[in-house]
C-alpha cells in the first residue's frame, strides 16, 4: 500500500479513506473496517492480511477458513463458494488423500491447502486452525460406527472444535446443527426419537458454551447433487420390492426440503454480515410439501408409477422394513447400504418445524425451489435413462402439492 499508517495516541492504526480506496471491498468481503470520521480503522496493520485483488478466484478476500467436513455433501459447495469469492481454504481431512484431491479446484494456486486431523486429537484439530480467522464445522454422521457414535461426533468433536476455535482466537465459528434437534424428541418408530437429533441439539449446546458468538444453521433437509434425500426415497434399498413404506403414509409428515447450493451461499453471506454474529439461522427452502406428495412426485419424475409396481402404504403393517434396517447397521457397520438405519427412518418421520428464528432469506438468499431443480437432480435415475427420448415424448411429470 502505498500510503503509510498513523499511529494515534491510543495505539489503534488508522489510514486516509484516500488510501484505503485500495482496500475498499473489504468489508463486503467479510472483513470489516470500522469508520471514524475522516479516517478507517483498520482490522490488521499486516499488510499480507488485507483484502486484495478485485474479487473472485484470483483475489483475497481477508479470510483464512478452515473447513472441518468439506469432504462431504454440503462441504463442497461451501469449499467451491468460499474459492469463488477468493478466501484461502484449509480443508481439514481424516481420511485418505484422495478424498479432498478434487477441493484443490475450488480456488486459485495455493488458495487450497489440506490439514490432516483427527476429532479426537485437540493438537491436531489445533494445528488445522491456529492460522485461521473464520472456521467452519460441517463434521456430521447420518449412521453410527464402531469408532464413532452420534454424540462423538455431534457433541464432543463440536465441543472440542469451538473450544480450538477459542483458544486460537479464531475471529468467527459456523456451526452446522439440524432442523427438529431437540433435546427430548418425539418418539414415532423408535423409542425416544432420534438419537442423532438429540445429539446435535447437545452438539449446539456444547458450541455455545465454548464459543458464544458462534454463527449456527439449521438446515433441512437438502437436495442436491448426490444427496441422500431424493436419492435415498428412489432407491430399491429404500423400497420393499416396488412398493414404498412410509410412517402413516406420508400423510402426516410435513418436509421443507432446501437446495444445498442456497445454504452453501447463505454460510458465505453470514461470514461477510457483522449482524449474523452469534445467531441461529434456520436453512429451509421457500415451499412445505407432504411426504407422501414428495415421494410420489420423486416416483413420476423417474418414471416408476403404478404402472411399473408403485404403491405407497403405511409402514405400521410391514415390520420386515425396520428389520431390514438394523440387519444393515449391524452388518455393514463402516457405510450401510443405502444409509438404511433404524435412526434414518426415524427421522424421516419427523415434521420440519420452523420455530421462526431468521431464516436464508434474512441473510439475502433467493431460495431455489424443488420444482426448478428437481429434473436434473433425478435425471440419472430416470427408468431407461440410456434411451433417447424425442422431445416431448413423456408426459411431464405433475408436481407435488405445497402446503400453505
């Protein structure tokens, strides 16, 4: 910077608003400068710190973020969206190289570093964010394993994380919780609900505890590429055959699925808003469906209707689905087949409920819809999905009905 910095008598560095015009996206870019007067305080007097470049891949936008599960579904839509507005990404990893080879593609030469760590080792998760100003934690598990629980990982590995955080400085925490976490809930085919709700809502307990200004989402339910909601409802692990179990039918569960590029770019909104400091967001999508509109619709979309054996019926008068599900958690404990547990079928009974804490849409986010999106999603699983269909040979598919 061309201009030299002044030093006032209470040892705060201040600069000309002439001088900083270099400098002046700072604060859209999730670093704040604070204004008095005729000059800008500046967050840092290092000039290797300070935002820098036009924006995008190429620039710097002031942010050092490490990303705990950027491996996983939603992890690399926030990785890919943090590149996008040229923040330097440590990607912390527990598996093997090859799992986070891909992120390195998310942002400029160098913008992408890995950090191997384990949830249980506080040196090593210390390690992975000492150099960083903003975390994020996307560490979660849909199933249990013979290494780590719901709570090790929702709980105590959040815990452990925050409380890094803490320690190193760390300027700002996104947590990620979930939508209908609560600390007793509602039982409908397990006894005393779903143990990995009851975990996050602990996990989030345990983050504010640590680290009271944390930044916390809720989401939903997400679609997206290679989820687990569409694709888990379309497919035959899912399904007793051709037919479809659903609690009471579907009927009485009501869904507010959320693209998962919306929450992806909601995280990076939150980080450049000084007012998302210490809040709860709740990530849902603009439209509430019930299930059984949903798994109908998901049906019509790939083509297996009634005429291909479809039919829809409640769960309570075929006990061989749940039997199904603990057989696969007990003998493919590492990756169940089809994320098939008794927990994930829990969960899938549960009504999202918004208990009217701010939402995407206070952070500036378009919500997708389901309908806009939902072609391509599914378009993979399309029944003769080799076949070259001529335009408008198939009659389009119905959407589902929204609740109001």
């Amino acid at each position: 910077m061309a201009a030299s910095l002044l030093k006032n008598s209470s040892n705060v560095f201040t600069v000309s608003r002439g001088a900083v015009s270099a400098c002046r996206h700072a604060s859209s870019s999730g670093v704040s400068v604070a204004s008095a007067g005729d000059v800008e305080v500046l967050p840092t007097t290092r000039l290797s710190d300070l935002p820098r470049g036009r924006g995008g891949r190429s620039s710097f936008s002031g942010q050092v973020v490490t990303v705990f599960g950027g491996t996983g579904f939603l992890g690399r839509y926030v990785v890919n969206r943090l590149g996008k507005v040229g923040s330097q990404i440590v990607t912390a990893y527990r598996g093997d190289d090859y799992d986070v080879r891909h992120l390195k593609l998310a942002g400029d030469l160098g913008q992408v570093v890995f950090c191997h760590y384990n949830l249980r080792d506080m040196d090593s998760i210390r390690k992975a964010v000492k150099h960083s100003n903003v975390v994020i934690n996307l560490v979660g598990r849909d199933f249990t394993t013979f290494n780590f629980k719901f709570d090790d990982v929702h709980n105590a590995g959040a815990r452990a994380i925050a409380r890094a955080c803490r320690e190193a400085g760390v300027k700002k925490l996104v947590h990620f919780s979930a939508l209908n976490a609560a600390e007793n809930p509602e039982g409908h085919v397990l006894k005393g609900g779903s143990q990995f709700l009851r975990s996050k809502w602990h996990g989030e307990m345990a983050v504010r505890e640590e680290f009271p200004d944390a930044i916390v989402f809720r989401p939903a339910d997400m679609f997206g590429q290679e989820d687990r909601f569409t694709r888990y409802f379309t497919s035959l692990t899912r399904h007793q055959g051709k037919w479809m179990p659903l609690y009471g039918k579907g009927e009485h569960t009501i869904k507010q699925p959320v693209f998962v590029g919306d929450v992806a770019l909601g995280v990076v909104k939150a980080l450049a808003s000084p007012d998302a400091v210490g809040q709860t967001y709740e990530a849902v999508g603009p439209h509430r469906y019930q299930l059984s509109e949903l798994v109908d619709w998901f049906h019509r979309v790939v083509r297996k209707k009634s005429d291909w054996g479809y039919v829809r019926y409640d769960m309570k008068w075929d006990p061989t689905l749940m039997l199904r599900a603990r057989l696969n958690e007990l003998f493919c404990p590492s990756w169940p087949i089809g994320t098939l547990v008794p927990d994930k079928v829990e969960r899938e009974c549960v009504t999202d409920t918004v208990s009217g804490a701010p939402t995407l849409v206070d952070l500036g986010v378009t919500l997708t819809t389901m309908e806009d999106r939902i072609m391509w999603e599914l378009n993979p699983h399309k029944a003769g999905a080799y076949y070259e269909e001529q335009l408008d040979e198939f009659e389009k598919p119905a959407p589902p009905r929204v609740v109001v």
